[in-house]
C-alpha cells in the first residue's frame, strides 16, 4: 500500500478553517471542543487519534496550540508531527501569533468569538442557557456566568471569510448582549491555517516531531506569554 503524505487531527471548532483550505485528498480527525475545558483529557484523546492513523501516514498534522499542556506527552509511532508553535489557538485564526499578541495588547478582556465555536463547540452563552440555566435557575446561572466572565470587557467576532459567519455574529451579538459587554468584529485570516496544511513549516511557526518522539513544551517556552483573563 503507497504510503499517504498528510493525516490532519484538529479540534471540531476548526473544522470549517480546515475544510476551506484542505486538499479533497487529506485524511481528517476532528475531536470534540470539550477537551479544551479538561485539558488534563486532551493528551489521551490526540494520542487515541494518533494510535488509530495507519503506518502508511508519514506526517500528521495537528490543529492545535500548546493548550495549557494538553499535547504535552503526544507521540506518533511512525510519523512526524507537525502543530503550530502558539500557546493559544486564537492565534491560528487570526493569522498569525503577531496578530494575536496585538489584539491581546490592545483589548486583553476580550471574548473570541468564530463560527466553530458558535455552531460545534461551547461557549459562555450555550453553556448558560443549556447548561446553568436548566439546573440552577436564572439567578444563580447569571452569578456563574458572571463570575467566569467577571475579568471579559467584550465580546469579539473573528471575521475570516469561513463558515457560517451570520450565525457566528447572531451568537456573538447575542452574548455581548446577554451580559452586558462590547461587540467588535476584528478581521481574521486563514493563512495560518492553511500554512499548517500546506507547508513549509519553518521552526519559527511549527514544530516539527520526530516519528516516536512526544511532544515537548520547550519549542513554546521561548515564546512571548501573555496573560490572559
């Protein structure tokens, strides 16, 4: 069997960056957002993916950050791994970590908003109206809301061109209202996406992992960290 270049692990709320800028022929994983709220669950769950990629994958190609260590450990038995060298995903989607650390400079309490996250994943807005709301009723619920949102001054919409951006902004608006924070739309690229795709991944915005080599948090510790609310 000819061996297959690219297998692609990515967080669910990246499928549609992904989608807009993968070759038909690139095998895709997506794995739920929910590991983002347990990262301690996040390393066991990539390296199920991993361990279920053939021998015939030479490189896989991971849609994630560091991640508050949660690929800390990852390993492939016979393919390099190649993720994006950023601490936070919100990086990937706004193009570059450049980017990234200037909206955070300007605005650091800000809420990033895209249509994954509104359409496939959680956010404090479904979690208060599926989850707070139906078990502990509206006062309580908004004193949860509040208190994980006590450090947020706005409520931000990564505007890049994918998916399905009416409903991205509908939840986004939704949720500023709801709690009482600023709106902004800020625009977005999927150059970072698509670099991590197609390559070249140059030791500046990749790291790159050896076949039976797990993943280290050193390539991340040299870069620049940015306290977030």
């Amino acid at each position: 069997m000819p061996r297959v270049r690219r297998h692609l692990i990515a967080c669910e709320v990246f499928r549609d960056e992904f989608e807009a800028v993968s070759p038909p022929g690139l095998a895709r994983t997506y794995l739920p957002q929910g590991l983002h709220r347990t990262p301690g669950k996040m390393p066991a769950a990539i390296q199920g993916a991993l361990n279920g990629v053939g021998p015939e994958v030479e490189t896989v190609l991971l849609g994630y950050g560091l991640c508050s260590n949660g690929v800390v450990g990852v390993a492939a038995r016979s393919a390099r791994l190649v993720l994006p060298r950023i601490h936070d995903c919100i990086a990937l989607l706004l193009g570059s970590r450049d980017r990234y650390e200037a909206e955070v400079a300007a605005c650091p309490g800000t809420y990033y908003i895209t249509p994954g996250w509104a359409c496939y994943g959680t956010t404090s807005l479904s979690c208060y109206k599926n989850e707070y709301l139906p078990k502990y009723g509206e006062e309580t619920a908004r004193y949860i809301a509040g208190e994980l949102l006590k450090n947020y001054s706005r409520v931000a919409l990564i505007a890049h061109g994918g998916g399905d951006m009416e409903a991205a902004r509908a939840h986004a608006a939704e949720m500023a209202e709801v709690f009482g924070l600023a709106y902004a739309e800020i625009p977005g690229s999927l150059d970072y996406v698509r670099r991590l795709v197609q390559g070249p991944w140059d030791g500046q915005d990749f790291v790159v992992v050896e076949p039976g080599s797990a993943i280290s948090p050193t390539p991340f510790l040299t870069l620049h960290t940015i306290a977030l609310p």
